[in-house]
C-alpha cells in the first residue's frame, strides 16, 4: 500500500428538508469528487438512524464495506450514529475497535505494513 486516503464526514442533515432540495447536485458532486477516492470513511449523522445512513451513503461506496457502528448522544438523549467503514477486505486488519465517553468517540486500530495505526472518529457538540 503506497497511500492511505480518509474522508470524515459530519453528514449534518442528510435527513432534512434542506437536505431533499439540493440533493440531486449533492449526490452529483459527492459521487464525482469521493467515490472510489478514499479508503477509510468516518461518519458522524446524529439526526438518521443506523438503517438510514447505511441506505444513504452506500451509493457512495464501491465494492464491499466493513461497517463499524455505535449510537450517538445528542445534548438530552441518543440520537443517531458514528460510523468508521473500510474496504471489506481490510476487515482482517483490524486488530481492535471500541468507543470512548459512549457515544461520542470511536475508534479502530489497523495492522498496515507491520505498524498499528488508529483512527478515532469524534463527535462534539457546538
């Protein structure tokens, strides 16, 4: 592996009426600029659930996806999801994975040319 490219991706309304109106040009310009342009994925959508995020952003994916999810804490309550995907294929690589302050951080730890490297993905509130 000569690079690694990483896409974090605070979704921020994806579910929204805003969202509806513009998503034909959104969908557009994700698919030409990050489609098959990225290995690691990392997700913060605190407004979809698990179920609709996935529907979502696989089209944004090619090939098959290895999905690590866990919920995602608003201010009050749960309400959404973090997500980290890579590459299917790099599911072997993964030699550990969890999350910090539930909810609100996760993270993955890969094997790559004999070295570990972690990914942490956050969600903090404004």
């Amino acid at each position: 592996m000569d690079s690694l490219t990483l896409l974090s991706w605070n979704v921020q309304g994806l579910g929204g009426d805003k969202f509806h109106k513009v998503k034909g040009l959104f969908n557009q310009e994700l698919s030409s600029q990050f489609v098959g342009k990225f290995d690691i994925l990392l997700i913060q959508e605190h407004h979809l659930s698990q179920n609709s995020m996935k529907a979502k952003i696989g089209k944004f994916l090619n090939g098959r996806w290895f999905y690590y999810w866990i919920p995602a804490y608003g201010p009050t309550r749960m309400q959404g999801v973090l997500a980290i995907a890579c590459p299917e294929k790099w599911s072997s690589l993964i030699v550990d994975k969890g999350f910090l302050q539930g909810g609100r951080a996760q993270f993955i730890v890969l094997k790559l040319l004999e070295k570990k490297v972690g990914f942490l993905n956050v969600y903090a509130l404004n």
